[in-house]
C-alpha cells in the first residue's frame, strides 16, 4: 500500500566517466548507449578505484603488545604530538603531529613497536552522482504480492530466499548489525526506527551527510535491515538493529585509523555482524604517494599497516563479532594479480563478499538468470569466501522494461533498489550493495540461534547453506556458493 509519504525511487549516474575493468572473464564490457556507459561508470561505487596517499600528520602507533606504554599521551605531548584515538584493548593510537621528525622520535618510546603514517583513500566522489527521479504513485501495490511497494524491485532478497526465511520467522531481531560506511540520513523513514546507535570518527562531520541527496551508508544499511512497515523497501534483517558508524567523510574520503577506531567501537557497543562496504588496494610494493603528490616507497608501512588491522580484526573476531566486506569493484583476478592486498577484504577473519546479479531481469521476470558473476567484480581464490546479489548494468539495450507499472530501461532493474537520499530510494549496483545482503543473513542466523554465536559458527552456517554455484566446491566467482537465507535459518548448526 501507498501512505502519505511522497515516495521516489532514484538511480544515480555518473556525471563523468570512468575507467571500468573488464569481466572475469576478461570479455571487454562495450555498453551500446550514452546512458548505459554512464550507468556502468556508476557501479564503481569507489571501494577500489580511489587514490591511496599517506597523511602527513597523521601516523598510527603500534606498541610490543596488546596494551598502550605507560603514559602515553603524556610522552606523545612532550614530542609535539596530540593523540586522537586510543585501542587501548590492541595496542593501537592515532596521533597528529606537524613535527617531521615525530616519527622517528615516537618509536624510542619504551613499548612502541612501530609508528607508521596514517593511509588515507579517496573511496569515491559524491560530486560524481546526479539522479534522476520517478514518482512511485505510478507503481501498482497490488501487483507486487507485498505491502511494501518498492519489494517488487528487490530481486536479490528473491535469489537468496529471504521471504521463505522471512516465513520461518526469522527476521533478525535482537540481533545487532555495525554498519562502517559514509554518513546516514538517520530520519530515513525505512531506517529511523531499527537505528540504536550511531557515531562520527570523522573529524569536524556529524553522522548524517551534508544535504539530503544520496548517501552510499544510507543504501547500505537499507539492504541489511530497512524495516518491513508498508512504506518502501525491506532489508535482509528487517527486525535487527543498526549501529551507524561513519568512518568516511562527505567527500568521499577516509583514514585506516578511523577504520579501525570504527571496528573497535562497534565491539564496544556490543555489536554482533560489523558491515564494511568500503575497501582499498594496498600496494604490497609500499609505492604510495604523499598529500602533495610525492611517490613514497614504504614496504615497511604496508606491511605494519597490515599487523594493525589484523589486530583489530582478530579482537573483534575474538569477541564474537561476525566481519563481512565488499570484495571490490576492479575485476581484479587474486589468483594471478600478486601486487597488491585488498583491506578489510583480504584481512583474518573477514568474510569477503563478491557481487552477483542477472543481465535483462526486467525483460525475462521469470526466466532471467538472477546469479550471474557481476562484470565489476573482484575474484579468487582465497580472495572471495561467498557470493550475494551486488547489482550491474550488463544489459547491451536500452529498452525500457515494466515493472509493477513502473517504467525505466531494463538495465535499471538489474541493479538494487535500497534506501538512499533523505526520503526516496535509489538503484546503485557494486560489492559494496552486495556485502549488506550477506550480513543480513548472518543476522537472521544470529537471530534464529537465540543470539551470540562465534563468528565461526556464523560462517559455517553460511557456509553448509550457500548454494553452490559455478565450479563445484570454492571457486574464484562465488566462493564457498551464493549465500541463502532461507537455508541458513533452517540449517543445524554444528
């Protein structure tokens, strides 16, 4: 049914086009439009195509052990340096420093391991988006088979049976979901009411973005656990709380130090699955650049970079928090690509996500192949452990498809429908909406096993109940199988 709430539903395009990768099978994607060239620019939601740069006056402090030195912030100050962030529980800080030398002095601290420059990435440019809007009054509930009348375009709850878990009842509820993204609209109408908790670690910006256009943490958290109350769309988890953490800025940019801050605050807040759809692609060569432009070459950085996050990954781990990443977006091949890592993806104990989706959904409602590869999407062996529904914009035409009355070119359809400006809803495609799908399901098995589970419980639930796509067993596309909701609520766990 339709309420009193204007609604409508948005897809955004880039401004300007990028450079896009190729197919995992190394096929070129050549788009036969303007508009779908532009469209497939769009699924580069930034998690991987951004520059990495070292701060300048921002450096991370790893000590010897799981502890900070003794009066820290007191040795920090008489070297000019202000702390910013203490772990203390993993041994970590982020200071600030205009002094050159600060690092080299920092590390004759007694107990301090290394002190490496903060990373920061330039995950994508919100300036890129522009939408364009239709008003959802065209949209005929009755058609849809559900009270929530953008549900008739979520094709990716269908593909992973997430009604049928939905009929089992399980729905995530008392279970709490961290989201680590952009800001949130935290008054969303899907969202507002599922929204416990939610905190800046970017300097100087508030959790919500400026403005009421789209918001990439806003879509996300809609995918994990929009509210099912007859007003839009409904996420994996309808029933699970969210804990919105913002840990990129509005321009799309964002440090490793707040990263890792974010992850230890959404144990804190007892958090039981931590979403990250952001991602970067370290250079395992340590060529960075500076602020200004300047090539460094730091191997040592990398790697030590490398320990931190593993630390703060494995306590979250270790405190019963479920980690789940977007894979990334370059249609890098991790079996032969050796140059680089992929952070949080490649990290212990992280569930990475590639991203699957059909090509014509709208033209072929009932024959269309819902669990292609995605064309963006990175792969292999170990680098992918499941598969889940990301979107893309694959389709060669650009005739219009219809969809519960709702006209707009078929390749809109392929992509996901989530919550994403102030009030409306908007089609985006990337790992990055394909990672919220599968932490809704690790919250509908927390939830439907009586609450805390390992993390390891979590992913071998996951695991016994993905389907098995592609390549019998792990394979490079789909890792352990495309997730499924429905057989992962009603699966034994061992």
């Amino acid at each position: 049914m339709l309420t009193n709430l204007t609604k409508k539903i948005t897809y955004p395009v880039l401004a300007a086009a990028l450079a896009f990768g190729c197919t995992p099978d190394q096929e070129q994607i050549t788009p036969t439009t303007t508009m779908n060239a532009e469209a497939t620019s769009a699924l580069l939601d930034g998690s991987e195509n951004s520059s990495v740069r070292f701060k300048s006056n921002d450096y991370i402090i790893i000590s010897s052990s799981s502890s900070l030195p003794a009066d820290l912030e007191g040795q920090i100050k008489s070297l000019n340096g202000k702390i910013t962030g203490q772990m203390k529980k993993v041994g970590i800080a982020t200071v600030s420093s205009t002094d050159a030398d600060f690092a080299e002095k920092a590390r004759k601290i007694k107990g301090v391991s290394s002190v490496i420059r903060d990373v920061e990435i330039q995950w994508y440019n919100p300036e890129s988006f522009k939408t364009a809007e239709v008003d959802a009054t065209n949209i005929n509930p009755a058609s849809t088979g559900d009270s929530n009348p953008f549900f008739a375009f979520q094709w990716g709850a269908t593909a992973i049976q997430a009604p049928a878990a939905w009929n089992t009842g399980a729905r995530g509820k008392g279970v709490k979901v961290a989201v680590l993204d952009s800001g949130f609209h935290l008054d969303h109408p899907d969202l507002k009411d599922n929204i416990i908790y939610s905190k800046s670690f970017v300097p100087g910006e508030t959790v919500r973005p400026v403005g009421t256009g789209f918001s990439h943490g806003t879509h996300v958290a809609g995918t994990i656990a929009a509210a099912d109350n007859n007003l839009g769309v409904i996420g994996i988890a309808p029933e699970a709380s969210l804990i919105l953490l913002k840990v990129l800025g509005d321009s799309g940019s964002g440090s490793f130090g707040w990263m890792m801050e974010g992850i230890m605050h959404a144990v804190e807040q007892e958090a039981d699955v931590i979403n990250m759809s952001l991602g970067a692609y370290l250079p395992r060569n340590g060529k960075y650049l500076d602020e200004n432009g300047n090539v460094i070459n730091d191997t040592k950085a990398t790697q030590e970079l490398l320990v931190a996050i593993t630390r703060v990954t494995n306590y979250a781990t270790q405190q019963g928090v479920t980690i789940i990443s977007s894979a990334g977006n370059s249609a890098i091949d991790g079996n032969s690509d050796k140059s680089g890592i992929s952070i949080p993806a490649g990290m212990p104990n992280v569930i990475s996500i590639s991203s699957t989706a059909p090509s014509g959904w709208a033209a072929n409602l009932l024959g269309a192949d819902l669990d292609g590869v995605a064309s963006y999407t990175n792969y292999g062996t170990p680098d992918v452990t499941f598969a889940a529904p990301g979107g893309d914009s694959r389709y060669p035409g650009n005739e219009n498809g219809v969809i519960a009355g709702l006209v707009r070119p078929v390749w809109v359809f392929d992509m996901i429908l989530s919550t994403g400006t102030a009030t409306s809803y908007n089609w985006v495609a990337g790992t990055s909406m394909a990672s919220p799908h599968a932490a809704g399901v690790a919250a509908l098995i927390i939830g439907q096993n009586g609450g805390k589970m390992h993390p390891k419980q979590v992913e071998a639930a996951m695991r016994a109940s993905a389907d098995d796509l592609g390549k019998t067993g792990r394979d490079p596309y789909y890792g352990y199988g495309r997730v499924n909701a429905f057989k992962a609520v009603t699966a034994t766990i061992q």
